[in-house]
C-alpha cells in the first residue's frame, strides 16, 4: 500500500492498464436531512475494497454525481481518496457544462483523483463540434486520464468516437451506457484498441458485453455485493455461461427488474437493500423518489439472497 501523502495519481496510460475487472460505483449517501453522509461513505467503501476492485468511481451516476454542490464533490472525492490510500485508481465524475465540468476535473485532480468521467451536458442533442469542444476541454483541465460516458441522448457513431481519440491526448476510456451492442461493436471496430472499453450500461449486461471481448464494468452490485461482482467478472472472462446464467437468474435480472420499475430506481434500490443488509444506503435526493411500500416489501424478499452471497462467494 503506497501512502497517499506519498502517492502520485497513475499516467493515463497505466490507468487505461489498470481498468480490467470490476470497477465499483458506490452510492452517495444521504442522511434523513438529506446532507452528505462521509462516514457512511467510507464505512462502504472499506467493505467493498476488501474484495479486488480494478477501481473506484467517486460521484459517479449511482453516486448520485448530479444532485452533488461542487464543495460536496470535492467533500466526496477526497473522502475516497483517503479510504483507498493508493489500494486502486479513483475516477471522479463530473459534467454539466464546460465551466463547471473543468472546475470539477481539477478539484478532483487536486483532491488526489487518478482520473476523470466525463458526462454528458447538460444540453441535450448538441452539435458534434460542440460536443467535441465540451469534452476536449474537460480534457484540458487536468493531465489526468480521461473517460468518456456515452449515455442517454448522447450516443455518437463511430467516426465521432475515432475524433475524439484524435483531439484529446489524454482520452482513454469509453464507458457504454446505453447496452447498444451492435453500435457498440462497430465503434470498436472502427477505434481499435486505443481506448479501454467499459461495460456501463448495468451488471445485467455483463454476458452481452463480456460475449464481444470486453473485460471490464461498472458495478453498482458491488454495493451490497462485491463478490457477486468479482463472480460475473470471472465466470464472463472464461466463457463460464452455466454459472453467468445462474448468478443472472438467480440474483441480478430479479433485482434489476424491480430498479427499472421506475425513473431513478437504479439508485434508490440499490440504497435501500444496502441498508437492509447492514451498509449505509441512506436517502435519495430529488428528483429521485424513495421506495413505495409494496417495493420495500418486494426488495426485502431479495435481501436474505444477497446477504449470503457476501459469505457464500467462493465457497
């Protein structure tokens, strides 16, 4: 372990190296008043760090990156800095708008940050040179290695991905979130190996991606369950689709089911059954809504089975 007074953040080279496996996206949480719970924060990190992340997300989209004051992202991302002392790469989200989306990058550069995720504008269905500006110069800001989130409205072709390798020197990863295979293989095809490619669209799609090649994700499962995240990182890279299909049946497509019940789901659930399992999920803030009775009753069927697999991996 390499002291983080001592530290210094990865080139962007060996944080594109680094980028295979799992990559958790912990949750923000909230207390009842709906401020910022660090202690919480890093209480989950400590449990999700006691199994081999490739990195770690701080203020991420399950991070609730949008809801967060530039003091509170700051707060956040040193928060997962000093927890993970040097152990894995941490990436801080950011995004908005230029002026701000750089103000983000270089307080996460300063806060010891080892890389940056870039996401959409705010402006949705912006122009292409536009968009290029957008990212190049959150590219600027800092000498730290750059990813890209393609989601929601904005999913580029493939000449558009193969110009922004070319106009950003520090562009190094390309998460997907949209779950568009199709798309998705041609842009590889067409960038090559330039970039390290990222499962983003959520944990249920691991077979998909993993079926093309592509060796890592984001994990919000690796909140209540990093191990059932190392599980499908192993059983996707051997070709293991017995066991992919079991953990899938079994665990994630029952969960992910109730979290695209409604908009925002996918982090509301995942805060509730942290709690119910013992980690600090907290509140959501607007404009995500909590859970309806029927669905904590719902996702409390859930938890028993989740519970076990932070004892029962491996076995």
């Amino acid at each position: 372990m390499i002291p983080r007074d001592i530290y210094m953040p990865l080139s962007p080279d060996r944080l594109r190296d680094a980028l295979t496996g799992v990559i958790g996206f912990p949750v923000t949480p909230f207390r009842p008043d709906l401020s910022v719970d660090l202690d919480g924060l890093k209480d989950n990190l400590r449990a999700m760090l006691a199994s081999p992340m490739a990195a770690i997300v701080a203020a991420g989209g399950t991070g609730e990156l949008y809801s967060l004051a530039p003091s509170e992202h700051l707060a956040v991302v040193k928060a997962v800095v000093d927890e993970t002392r040097g152990k894995v790469p941490v990436i801080a989200g950011t995004g908005y708008n230029v002026a701000i989306g750089t103000e983000l990058a270089r307080q996460a550069a300063a806060a010891g940050a080892d890389g940056i995720l870039a996401f959409p504008p705010y402006y949705p269905g912006a122009e292409e040179d536009g968009l290029v500006q957008y990212y190049a110069a959150i590219g600027a800001a800092t000498p730290l290695g750059l990813l890209i989130y393609s989601r929601d409205w904005f999913h580029p072709g493939a000449a558009m991905v193969k110009r922004l390798t070319t106009t950003i020197p520090t562009l190094v990863g390309w998460k997907d979130g949209q779950g568009d295979i199709r798309r998705l293989q041609i842009i590889r095809q067409h960038v090559g190996s330039r970039l390290r490619w990222i499962g983003g669209a959520g944990d249920d799609m691991v077979p998909a991606y993993y079926a093309t090649g592509i060796r890592a994700f984001t994990s919000s499962v690796s909140n209540v369950s990093p191990q059932m995240a190392l599980q499908l990182h192993e059983a996707g890279s051997q070709g293991d689709s017995a066991t992919l299909e079991r953990l899938m049946t079994d665990y994630v497509v029952p969960l992910y089911a109730l979290r695209g019940r409604r908009k925002g789901h996918e982090v509301t659930v995942m805060k509730e059954l942290m709690t119910m399992i013992g980690l600090t999920g907290g509140a959501v803030r607007p404009p995500l809504v909590p859970l309806r009775p029927e669905e904590v009753e719902e996702l409390r069927a859930l938890a028993p089975a989740w519970q076990n697999t932070r004892t029962l991996a491996g076995r």
